[in-house]
C-alpha cells in the first residue's frame, strides 16, 4: 500500500540578511561570517560564525542598499551562550570603525543557549547591521542573524533645495543630486555666504515619515564648520523652517564622511539643517533622508509583506493532518510550522 503523500507549505517574512555580504574582525577555525546568514538556525557550532578571541570582537552584514530596518534576530549557540551577553547591534551607513560607530539599536543582555531572540530596532535605517562586543576580550559566534525590513527610500531626490544665501557655485540643488562627492571644487556640494544661522532646506513635496537624514561633509577642508549644526524636520516656513521639531544635534562629521541620524519616523514636508547662533559658512556635499511617503487617512488597504515559500513533498505513515504529529516531524526537519 503506496504511503499518503502531503504537501507542507513553509513560509515567512523576507529576511533581507540572506542577500548580503558578511564579514567578521577575525575567523576561527573555518567558521567564517557566513554561517550566521546561510539561513540555517541550527544551533551546532557546525553552523555558526566564530571570530578568534579578540578585543571588541565584530560581524557585519552588508545589506547592499540602504533598508528600513525594523527587527533583527539572533540565534545563539548552544553553548556558551554567555559570550553574546552585552553584545551591540548596531544599524547605519557607516563603515568608520569597521560600522561599530554607528545608531545603537539594543544590547543583548542575554540569549539563552540555542535560543532565537527577536530585536524591536524601531525603524532605524541603515546598510550595514553590526553586532559587536565591546570592552572585553572575547570570542563572538553567532548562529543565525535575520534582518527584517523594507528598502529606504531616499526622497530627498525628487525634492526642491532652498538655501539662505549662494557663495560661488555652491548651489542648493547640489546636495541632492545623489553625488557624496565631498571635494568643493567638484561641484557637488552646496555653499552659503559667511552669516548668522545659515541654513539649507529641501522640500519633500508631501508629508512623509522621516526614519533617517544622512548627511555628507565636505572632505578637502573645514570639516569643522558644521559642528553644531541642527536637522529640522515639520511642516512650517515659519522662520524658513527653522522652528520646526528637531531631529538631531551633528556634533561633529569627519572630512568626508556620511553619517546617519535616525529621526524616528518624524513627519514633515520640510528638512532643514540650520548652524544656530554663530556666524558660519554652511555647506553640504549630500544629505539623503530615507522616509516612507504618509498613507492617507481614507486608506484601509493592509500593508503587504514579502513572504517566501516552499512547498515539501513528504511520505508517511503518520497522519500529517493531525497539528500535533506534524508539528512534531517538522521540528525533527529543524523547521518552523508556522507563517509569520
């Protein structure tokens, strides 16, 4: 007599990691980065990332675009599981220090052994999520790291610069025409005169959800000048803009350099980056802000969410129909019954 034959459909959430580039300050043993998005959650050391015992020890995954990150989770091994306790996750666009220098999304405080934590980021937006441990000497394995978001758009593209005064060919415009090209001379950064609170405004065209603003420094000199300067993100001119609710202090941008400020979904039409209470020159080489445009208030249409799924053809005497028994087979395939 021919065994029943069942058809058991798999799926989840798109987990963004799989399609990335993964590295690791150190490699121990063959146990290269890898292994934490390979997709497998198998908590045997067989398939798990492991760096050498190092100082700060980091893994890194390189998203290949900028996402709107809304959880990670991780998957710890299923022994010594204390190594993970306090490790970082860390999500922006910078690779300065290796990206352990960019927005804080959690620290782990602990992840029992072979157990799968999920982590709320909030949607912090950024390239590169980092998981690092910092202070001790440690070795840093991870088992599986999932990345769940939706790519970032950066609408700053379609919008109109304003600017409150013009040196040179310093443009508004130039800080929007998705060049990061920092040297002045190229002709790809803004430029205000030398004044009182100089400030530099795009118009988004629409109210948006503001998750993230970038901003490139100029990279052949006075890095300085754009110390202090503030991101405004509202709906008012008031002040051309400069009243708005305030997302962020830029304390200080190396020459060159794009670093990310997560703006926590902020609404507004308006961005404006203005230097308060000092005579300055402003200038910009880009700033990108990465937002997801309002829905409106008549909607009711349900977001949509990638899924994955995969369809197993599986013979057996036992009655699969039965939750329990399947449940059961499943977890001996070392996978997961339900759809998220």
């Amino acid at each position: 007599m021919n065994k029943p034959v069942y058809y058991i459909c798999l799926c989840h959430s798109d987990n963004v990691a799989l399609r990335g580039v993964a590295a690791q300050s150190s490699q121990f043993s063959d146990r290269n980065a890898h292994y934490a998005i390979d997709g497998n959650r198998n908590t045997n050391y067989g398939s798990c990332s492991h760096t050498a015992q190092d100082t700060n020890p980091w893994w890194r995954v390189d998203l290949l675009d900028v996402y709107n990150v809304t959880a990670v989770t991780i998957t710890n091994r299923d022994a010594c599981p204390e190594r993970l306790d306090g490790a970082e996750i860390r999500i922006g666009n910078s690779l300065e220090n290796n990206g352990i220098n960019n927005p804080r999304c959690v620290v782990i405080s602990h992840i029992p052994a072979g157990e799968t934590n999920t982590f709320q980021c909030n949607e912090m937006d950024g390239r590169y999520v980092v998981v690092v441990i910092y202070v001790r000497k440690e070795y840093l394995t991870l088992c599986e790291l999932e990345v769940y978001g939706t790519p970032a758009v950066n609408v700053a593209l379609k919008g109109v610069a304003s600017q409150s005064s013009l040196n040179g060919y310093g443009n508004a415009h130039n800080a929007i025409d998705g060049n990061r090209e920092s040297n002045y001379d190229k002709r790809s950064c803004t430029h205000t005169e030398q004044e009182t609170n100089p400030w530099w405004r795009v118009d988004l065209l629409d109210v948006t959800r503001v998750t993230a603003v970038s901003i490139t420094n100029r990279g052949d000199g006075v890095p300085e000048r754009l110390d202090g300067a503030e991101i405004r993100i509202g709906n008012s001119l008031e002040n051309n803009g400069i009243n708005n609710p305030r997302c962020d202090v830029i304390s200080n941008i190396p020459a060159g350099k794009t670093y990310t400020f997560q703006c926590n979904a902020m609404e507004g039409r308006y961005v404006v980056v203005v230097i308060p209470g000092r005579s300055e020159w402003l200038t910009l080489c880009e700033v990108e802000v990465f937002a997801t445009v309002k829905t409106p208030e008549s909607s009711t249409e349900a977001p949509k969410s990638k899924r994955m799924v995969v369809r197993m053809k599986i013979q057996s005497d036992a009655d699969l129909t039965n939750q329990a028994v399947g449940d059961q087979l499943l977890q001996q395939l070392d996978l997961s019954s339900s759809c998220m």
